[in-house]
C-alpha cells in the first residue's frame, strides 16, 4: 500500500486495464474507498428500507404536502405548517401518487418509502461528488477520500437524516456537487459558458429544495471577490460568473418564491413568527450558555436539557435527542408508533398515558450518553478541522502565492462558515420554548464539508507525525464500532 499522501505512478507507467477491470480499483487506497462507501451505503438502505416513513421531523407536515402536491397545485398554510417548504424534494413522490391514482393512505405510504429509497441514491451519488471532490483538491492522491468518507461514515447524525422523508439529503447532494462545480469553473480555469450555467442550474435546484441554500451565494461571492484580490480573477470575468450563477438560478428556482410573496406575502415566509426586537431574541440566557455535562453523559434524550441549544445539538448529533429514530414509543393496544413530541407529551403527563405505552427511552439513554462521552475526541477533530479551514483561507488571503490546493479548501470553509452563521441567525430570530430549531439535521450539508477539512488536517498531521495519524485514524474507526448500534433505526415496521 502506497503512502494516502504520495502520487500514484504516471498514467502511462500502468497497464491500461480492459474489459470489467476497468472500472476496479487501481490499488489498496481505491479498494478501501469502494468498500467504505459500500458499507455506509448498506446502513443507508437498510434504513431506508426499514424506518417507518412516517416518522421524522415534520413528517405529518410533509405527507399533508406531498398529498395535496400529487392533485397539482401548492398547499395553503391552513393545509399543513409546511406551505412554505420549496417542492423538488417531494416532487418525485407526488408523482408517484399520481402514477398510482388516487393518493389514498396505502399510496401515500408507498410514495414515501420511494422517497426514502430516493435517499439510498442520492447518499451514493453524494459520496460519489465527495471523492470526485477530494480527488480536485489533491489530484492524484487516495488518502484524501478515504478519510473523508471514513468521518462521513462516523456520524449517526448522517444515517438518521438519510432515513427521513425531508429535503436534507437532496439539498447536501446539490451542496456538494455546487461546491466541485465552483471549483472546475474558478480553481480549475474552465472559462466556457456552459460549466458556469451548470452552476446555476445546480444552485437553483438548490434553493428549490431549501431555504438553507441562499447561503450558497454569499459564499460565492466572496470567493470570487477573494480571487480578484489576489489577481487570480478579473474582475469583469468574476461579476460575469456570479451574475450569471444568480440569474440562471432565479430563472430555474426563484419562480417559488415569488409564489410565496404573493400568495403568502413575503418571499421569506415562514410558519413561526420572528424575534420581537433586533437587540436581543426571546431566548432565556440559558439557551446559549447552560450545558449540564452530567446529563448530557447519562440521560440525553428530551425532555432533558429543554430549550438549551448547546447539549442538545451535541446530544442530537451524535445520538437521537429528538427521538425519532433510536428512541422510540409505542401504544400498547393499537400498536403504532409514536413520533418523540407524541412520546414526550405522553411522559410529561405521565400515569395511565404513559402505562399505555411501550418505550426504550429509559433503557437507551445510559447508551447514548456513554456514545456522547465516546464521541468528545471525534467531535475535537471535527471542530479542528473546521479551524483548519479557517486556516486555509488566512494562508489564501495574505500569502502572495497560493497552491490550488489550499485555495480549494478555502472555498470548502467558506461555504460551511457561510451555513453555520446563517443556520446560527435563524436559531437565534425564531426562538422557541423548547428548542426545536435545534437539529444538526439542518445542517448535514456542513457536516459533510467539514469532513473534508477534517480529512486533510489528518493527513497534515501525517506529514509531521505518521504516528499520531494512525492514531487518529483508529481513534475514528473505534468510536464509529463503538456508536455503530446509533446508525440503525428502532422504528422498524410497516
């Protein structure tokens, strides 16, 4: 096995292979990739075909939406909370209703477990864009991806989203393939017209799958006003790129929010009203500064740590704090499940409520808490390498030359700080009394970024210390034995 950070022989050094090995891997480090995104691809359809689709975040909300969707027309706000909810996500599964006929319940349910097996194929086709993009940024070398798709694979917050009927799988796809696709047109020197538009295309897409992706665009901008700075771009070249970005995307995806403003009266409608005053939101002192370690390392699972931002992001992430796929509730006598506000409803009012139903919330709690004690040096490297982007963009911005390589990873960490302050600015205008705007789900697109980052910070450190990246390197591999049981749903069934 050759070092993950030295360049594979010249092309035509190797035998050119034929017939089926063509499309084998070329060495170890190939073989590694293959199979790594063979297994978090076999957890990804086993969820997919084992959750029960009807529970998830907002998931009465959105079947309401796929529903009404299949009869050819948008839901009002009195039809479902999730009126505002831009359509492509779901359009593949209102299409199969109507493929079907009438959208009856056994339909509905039909279309979407299909969108769940949607999930499986956009999972690969993510992991597909991530090695494509890793292989951009160092061209040549196999450590990159491998370790990349080792984090990924690490998360449990990964699996449970991919498990959901939401938009959040679709939307990290498009992040993915826009932030590769930036770098072919700027990074890589691709002047044609065509590469710009697909740009466009994909960010419109974007922003027809979630609100999330109008952070996209600052991030582009400042990436390109970065290259004019340091002369790697002309300044007519790089309003060209960026205004056509924006124009080919409000062609392909603004067209619904422009919907929104007339039928709802803003193009930012939402179902919740914002904060009441730009000094300082609703939010208690304690939403932002109180984190209960204790807790968080023996019962971390709702209703613990109530409206307090910090533990419950951590808990969420690496567990289920919400309850929606490890923490589960069911009725004695009917037998359905009940999604975690049904369960946390029945445990606040406790006696002849709560003897009705079946649950493992006080059995798996000491579990998780023992993953969020194990998954503290994971979560270290994770916030390093988002630091390390950081990094990157320092070194990008005051060095007089800079290497393709670093200025990739610049633009990674642009995109991600983009995503967390504005995920951050929402949390903070639309306070609530529980804390439910709290889901790294939100922010999966992130997570998969910074894995990047995480990644060749790893093998940086390689470079100084091969010593301490095989130690962290098996650092992750146990932690993701460890919290292996996290990856797999609890709602089984029909």
């Amino acid at each position: 096995m050759t070092s993950p950070d030295r360049p594979l022989p010249p092309e035509h050094e190797k035998p050119h292979p034929t017939g089926l090995r063509r499309f084998a891997p070329s060495d170890a480090w190939g073989w590694m990739l293959v199979l790594l995104g063979c297994a978090i691809q076999a957890v990804v359809l086993y969820n997919a075909l084992r959750h029960h689709p009807t529970m998830g975040y907002d998931s009465k909300g959105y079947s309401l939406y796929i529903r009404i969707l299949a009869t050819g027309r948008f839901p009002t706000a009195e039809e479902t909370w999730e009126f505002f909810s831009p359509p492509l996500p779901f359009l593949p599964s209102a299409a199969y209703c109507v493929l079907r006929g009438e959208a009856t319940r056994a339909h509905l349910f039909e279309a979407l477990r299909f969108a769940q097996i949607l999930n499986f194929v956009y999972s690969g086709l993510l992991l597909w864009g991530v090695a494509r993009l890793c292989r951009t940024i160092l061209p040549g070398r196999r450590g990159l991806p491998v370790l990349s798709l080792l984090l990924i694979g690490a998360l449990p917050v990964y699996y449970r989203t991919f498990a959901f009927v939401r938009a959040e799988p679709l939307l990290a796809l498009l992040f993915v393939l826009a932030v590769l696709q930036t770098l072919r047109v700027t990074v890589g020197g691709d002047k044609r017209r065509a590469p710009t538009i697909w740009l466009g295309l994909i960010a419109g897409g974007m922003i027809l799958t979630r609100q999330w992706a109008f952070f996209f665009f600052p991030a582009l901008f400042l990436f390109l006003g970065l290259r004019v700075f340091k002369r790697r771009e002309t300044p007519r070249r790089a309003v060209v790129v960026f205004a056509t970005v924006c124009l080919v995307a409000f062609l392909a995806g603004g067209w619904f929010y422009v919907y929104l403003k007339v039928r709802h009266g803003g193009f930012s409608a939402f179902n919740r009203k914002p904060f009441s005053s730009l000094l300082a939101a609703d939010h208690p002192r304690s939403f932002y500064l109180s984190c209960p370690l204790r807790t968080v390392f023996t019962d971390p699972v709702r209703p613990s740590f109530r409206n307090q931002a910090w533990p419950i992001f951590y808990a969420d992430t690496w567990g289920d704090y919400w309850a929606y796929f490890l923490v589960h509730g069911r009725d004695r006598e009917g037998g359905y499940w009940l999604d975690g506000f049904s369960l946390d409803a029945a445990i606040e009012q406790g006696g002849e409520t709560l003897d009705r139903i079946v649950t493992n919330r006080y059995e798996i709690n000491r579990y998780l808490g023992r993953v969020n004690a194990a998954s503290i040096p994971l979560s270290f490297l994770f916030v390093a390498g988002f630091l390390w982007g950081g990094r990157m963009l320092w070194r990008t911005t005051i060095r007089p030359t800079t290497e393709a390589r670093e200025e990739s990873l610049a633009w990674i960490f642009l995109v991600a700080l983009a995503c967390v302050v504005g995920y951050a600015g929402f949390v903070f205008a639309f306070p609530t009394d529980n804390g439910d705007t709290v889901k790294p789900t939100y922010v999966l697109h992130v997570f998969v970024l910074v894995s990047i980052l995480a990644a060749d910070l790893v093998l940086a450190i390689g470079r100084r210390s091969p010593r301490l990246q095989t130690a962290l390197v098996a650092l992750v591999v146990l932690t993701a034995l460890h919290n292996l049981p996290t990856f797999f749903t609890r709602f089984c069934g029909t």
